[in-house]
C-alpha cells in the first residue's frame, strides 16, 4: 500500500480537480463493458466553512416528522458556504430526507460553523440552478465534520510530532506522557498537558484524524473495494 500523504492531490483533490457528477475522470473511476461507472480508488475533498447560508422557513410553518414526533421549525436546506484548500470558494447543500435532514438539524448543525472542515468522500463537482458550483450531498453517509480549520488539518505531521519525544508544553526533551486522544502529542505529566490542552485541542483532532486506528493514514485510498463503512455520517 503507498504511503499516506495528506498533500496527494488525487487523494484530496481540490474542487477544479474533481470528477463531475455528469462525467467521468479515469483518475478516480473505472468505465465497465455495460457503460456502468465504479470508482477505481478513494477521496475526498477538504473544505472549510466560512458562512452558513441556511434560510430559516416561513415563520408558522412547522417541520413535522412522525418517527422523531414533531416539533416547531424554521427548517430549511442546510446551505453553507466553504473555500478549498486552494481558496477556491464553494456552496456546499445538504439535500437530506426528512430524517436524516432532522438528524442534521438536532446534532450536526451546530458542527457546522465557519472555520470548522467538512470532509465530503468521493465528492463530485455539482452545478446550482443559480449558476454556482459546489456540492449537493444527499446523505450524511460519507460526510465528516472536524472541529478543526483546513490549515491546521494540512500542517498536522503526526510522525513528527510522535518522534520528537519533546513536550509540548515546556519543551522538556524527556517527556514521556502521551496525550490519549490523538497519541502523537508528548507531554511531562498531567499538569503539562492540562496546561497545553488549550493550545492543543485544534490540533489533537487533526493528528487523531490523520493517525489514529481506521482514520486516514490507515486506509488504502489507492484501491477501491467497496464503500468504507467507518467514515462518514459525521
């Protein structure tokens, strides 16, 4: 399996470098005999949320689902605008039934705010009847939300910060605490890593993702052999 890089362009591609949902890029799928189409490997794209653009319903109107009972909403189609990691802007909707889109408004919303990452797998460039390009995601199946900006998540270098064996707190060259959440971060004792936490927690979600056991640097992106399972669904 080739080595993990978060810079791959084909791995995380920018948005002008995705494949469109009415065509097909032979980077990223496989055209069968029969004219269906399969991915031939894994990505994804990385994009920070820099407004949330969600319109709130009529007021009086009220958002009724009978599994989840019903409650009084201003419930609209999520709608946010992001940037790539070129800067490219981009509007991402979320096009949910009606219970994923309650799903979303009850526990996931409140993730998507502006400087936080969405990571959309085997994303595809999608054009807006207003004449905007972005996303139109139709599940929260392959949706992850980090509560990280883009910049911290491309600059995380978990081996480095592994192999350094310095604390991160008062730079001790004899650290030998790992903190227990993204298992990268060295630290004298409890009180050095409480000390840092503050400093840290941003980056200890973009080490944890990269790193850790079935996150990124796991998984072979090279090869497709059928839809992952543990990603998504935020």
């Amino acid at each position: 399996m080739p080595p993990f890089s978060i810079r791959d362009s084909v791995t995380f591609p920018t948005y002008d470098e995705l494949p469109h949902e009415y065509g097909y890029d032979l980077s990223y799928y496989s055209l069968y005999p029969n004219g269906v189409l399969r991915p031939r490997r894994h990505w994804a794209l990385l994009a920070e949320i820099t407004d949330d653009l969600t319109l709130p319903l009529p007021a009086g109107q009220v958002f009724r689902i009978g599994a989840f009972g019903s409650s009084a909403g201003h419930f609209a189609t999520p709608y946010f605008a992001a940037k790539d990691m070129s800067g490219t802007p981009l509007n991402i909707s979320f096009k949910l039934d009606m219970f994923e889109e309650a799903q979303f408004h009850s526990s996931i919303k409140k993730k998507c705010v502006p400087g936080h990452t969405i990571v959309k797998y085997w994303a595809e460039q999608h054009d807006f009847l207003d004449m905007s390009s972005g996303l139109r995601i139709e599940s929260l199946r392959g949706v992850d939300v980090l509560a990280c900006s883009l910049k911290t998540l491309l600059s995380a270098d978990p081996e480095a910060v592994l192999n350094s064996r310095r604390c991160q707190n008062c730079d001790t060259a004899t650290a030998d605490a790992k903190c227990s959440r993204c298992h990268c971060a060295w630290y004298c004792n409890r009180d050095c890593q409480t000390a840092h936490w503050k400093d840290h927690k941003e980056m200890c979600i973009a080490l944890a993702q990269v790193r850790s056991v079935r996150k990124w640097s796991k998984k072979d992106w090279h090869s497709f052999k059928g839809w992952w399972q543990d990603v998504g669904a935020i």
